[in-house]
C-alpha cells in the first residue's frame, strides 16, 4: 500500500522542517530531512559514514583482476572492492566449495544454493568431458585405447592446434573399422589401409594427411607392446603425394584496396594487426602470442617466441605503418586489463582464438551482409606470402629472407615466393649479357691444338740452342 504525503504534512523528527510532498510504500514512525545530521539522527542505527572514490585510487579486489574501480561515494566500513558484478560474483563464489569436476577432478567453486546442480568447475571443462564421451561412443569398442592414447602421448606428440585433427582423423578411422567388424587391432593389415584409403577417397576426402596420423598411432602400439605384427602403414604404399601449390601473394592493387578498406572500417586493433602481417610477414597466431616486452620501438623489430609453426624464435623488423599504428594502439591499450600481451579484445580480454584476425578483417574487407562491397576472399596468411615475394623482387638474399621468415629450408621458403614476370625478364638478360662477354672473351684468348703443338716446338729448339 502507497502512502501520498503532502508538502508541510510530514515534519523532521530532529530540525522540524517540513518535508516536501513524497510518496512511500511504507509508513514509518520517524521521518528524516536531506541533512546528513538530520539522517544520522533519525536512522542513525543503520546509516553509515562515507568515503569518496576518486578515479583510479583503488584496484579490484579480485585476484588476476587490475582493473580500477569506478569513482564515486562508498560507505568507509567497506574493505572489498570489485570493478563490475562478474567479478564480485566470482569472489565470492571462490570461498565456497560444492563438490568435485568430473573432467578434472578439482574443486567446484559456486554458491551453497547450487550445490548438487553443478558437476563441472567450468563450461570448458563440461564440453571437454561431454567430448571425451562422444569421442569413446563413436570409437566403440577401441574407445578405451584411443581415450588413452589421446590424453598421454598425442598431447605430447602434438602440438596444441594439432589435437582436434588427430582425434577426428582416429575417431573416423575406428568408426570404419566398426563399420567392417575389425575389433582386434592387432589383425589389422596393409590391405585395411588400402581400403579404408578408398573409401576416404569415395566419400570425398581429398587429403592423405590422416595417413601419417595413423601411422603414429600404430607405431604406439608398437612401442607399447599392444601389437606384435608390423606396422600395416607402408611408406610407399599408403604415403602421401603432395600436390605443388604456387605462392599467392596479393597484388600491389588488391593491397591498395585492402588498405583503403581497413582504414575506413577497421578498428586500431585490426590496422595494427594487417600491418604486422604485411611489413613483417607473421602469421595469424604469431600476432596474437605478442607481447609488450617483444616489440622493440628503438631498433624497430619484434621478437617471435616459441612455441610456433617451426619452433624457431626469431626477430623480423617492421617499418613505418607498424610504427605508426602501434604508437596509436599503446595510446588506447588497457593498461589495467591484467595480462602483458600486446594485443587484447575491446574488453580487455588476450586473444585465445586462433582465427580471431582472420574473421574480423575477412568481415570487414569481403562484400557481405555488412557491407556490399570489398574484395571477394581474404586469406591473412596471403600477406606471409605477399612479404616474401615483395623481399625477393627487390633483391633481398634469400638467406635474409629465410632467417627473418623463421623458414628451415629452401624448399619451404620457396612456396611462399613467386617470382614477378619483370624481374625473371632482367635476371635473363643480365644473364645473357654475361654470356655473350665470356664467349667474347674465349674467342680472343683461346688457340688452336695445331698452333700450340708448333709454339711448343719453337720453344724446344730455342731451348737446346741456348744450351749449346
């Protein structure tokens, strides 16, 4: 029930003042006016003193969290501090434990109230699990072994971007040898392979990669003494051909363009990360494993760190639109977002998404829903390429280029050149040239085998003549 007061009707219990017209849900036996010493008076028993936050004073209060807290006026009693709800919430819920992860076995923190509801002490542990589950329930009956071998030596084995391939590629594998009532791994034979390669190929696969994959995981078997029979992947039966695939490097016009783009639509964050594909040719996952101590502003270079695709550190340099838009991206940096990576999420968040630049400048420099126009695909590891042939064309070693690009072999960094129509044009008639000079040169300087039997002739008779 709403009670409508009057202006002058309600008076202060501690000056007397007339209190303005109000309206409240509930009737109280004292009222109070705007003056704190009339408050304190009156609802002394719950009014506390205050303290006035200003702006970057205090820290959130919860662990890994740096962030300030917004400014404003708090009670002075209060010792806790929290920058938003989240991280209040997750404060508190870490005092309490409600049981143990089924995925990790570690403790669950949540509220009492949800205690028998939760099982999991995240949501990526819960998908981890719940995969685990389905990987073992469409292995069948090698579900046990391959569980085994995924969670000890693939993870070991393997790189971390590795690790879902493999499991889809064995998980198909056994599917098939379901599908075929092969249950005993130890009569599995090259005939096996051959036919499982046919169907892959019957169903569409164009890849032999999965081969190799195979291959390991029966020479695990082997070493672990799970099989006596030899390994029934043969090299030169079941290997793969790899088709030759020309560098795609973007042209100087569709570079123009893609800047063009970029500058009008991206963000700080994405011209800084197109510029570090084309100036220094990283690749997309190396942009995101940056951190603010790599990058060298006096020298102009920046340290990749392992792990990466070679796992090979090294320190390429960048030039001016690296330099440029990095000194815009430290002006805009969270300073407060609790992590040291050079590149972060407009929140604050580092980047754990491998694809996370390939996605948002593919969004912003394709034609789409977004926007009608821009270019018609987008690959960001096409500016690797861009940077190695634009290095070559101007007469960079190749050595130089192998060395900054983290290549191990001739042959890896020639995947990424291709060598311009003009330059192969001049290198020919560099080429040319010296040839028609040395072939000059031996028409002048050479003589005949007649004409040098008669010199050596001559000289033998002067010879015995000077004797005599």
């Amino acid at each position: 029930m709403k009670h409508n007061f009057v202006q002058g009707e309600i008076r202060c219990a501690n000056c007397g003042d007339g209190l303005p017209a109000f309206q409240t849900s509930r009737k109280l036996h004292a009222y109070a006016c705007k003056k704190p010493a009339c408050k304190r008076a009156v609802f002394g028993y719950f009014m506390q003193e205050t303290r006035t936050v200003a702006e970057g004073e205090v820290t959130c209060s919860l662990e890994g969290c740096c962030r300030p807290v917004k400014p404003g006026t708090y009670q002075k009693r209060k010792k806790v501090f929290f920058c938003s709800y989240s991280c209040e919430r997750k404060h508190y819920r870490q005092q309490f434990v409600i049981g143990t992860c089924l995925h990790c076995n570690g403790p669950i923190h949540a509220y009492p109230h949800e205690m028998g509801k939760r099982r999991f002490c995240s949501n990526q542990h819960q998908l981890a699990y719940r995969g685990r589950r389905h990987t073992k329930a469409r292995a069948g009956v090698h579900g046990e072994i391959l569980d085994f071998y995924l969670q000890g030596f693939a993870r070991v084995h393997y790189k971390p971007r590795s690790w879902n391939r493999v499991r889809n590629t064995l998980v198909a594998f056994f599917e098939y040898l379901d599908k075929q009532a092969l249950h005993d791994l130890e009569k599995i034979t090259a005939p096996d392979i051959t036919a499982y390669i046919v169907h892959e190929h019957q169903r569409g696969l164009q890849t032999h990669g999965y081969v190799s994959e195979i291959k390991t995981f029966f020479e695990w078997l082997l070493s672990e003494g799970r099989r006596k029979a030899p390994n029934p992947v043969v090299n030169n039966i079941h290997g793969e051909r790899r088709s030759w695939k020309p560098p795609r490097p973007f042209s100087e016009r569709e570079m123009r363009q893609m800047w063009s783009l970029v500058e009008e639509r991206g963000t700080t964050l994405l011209k800084l990360a197109f510029a570090f594909g084309e100036e220094c040719g990283l690749r997309v996952s190396e942009v995101n494993n940056i951190r603010l101590e790599d990058v060298d502003q006096v020298e102009q270079r920046v340290f990749i760190r392992t792990p990466n695709k070679t796992d090979t550190p090294r320190r390429p340099f960048f030039h001016e639109k690296v330099q440029r838009y990095l000194a815009e991206w430290l002006k805009e940096r969270d300073p407060h977002c609790g992590h040291d990576f050079l590149l972060h999420r407009p929140k604050g968040q580092f980047i754990k998404e491998v694809a996370y630049f390939q996605s948002e400048l593919k969004d912003i420099l394709c034609a789409g829903f977004r926007y009608p126009t821009g270019m018609p695909s987008f690959s960001f590891h096409r500016l690797r390429h861009t940077w190695a042939t634009r290095l070559a064309d101007v007469g960079t070693d190749i050595a130089v280029v192998m060395e900054l690009g983290g290549w191990k072999s001739l042959a890896g960094v020639s995947r990424y050149i291709r060598i311009s129509e003009q330059r192969k044009h001049e290198a020919y008639q560099v080429a040319m040239e010296k040839m028609k000079e040395q072939r000059e040169l031996g028409e002048q300087t050479s003589i005949s085998i007649a004409d040098l039997a008669v010199i050596d002739a001559i000289e033998d008779a002067n010879g015995r003549n000077a004797g005599t």
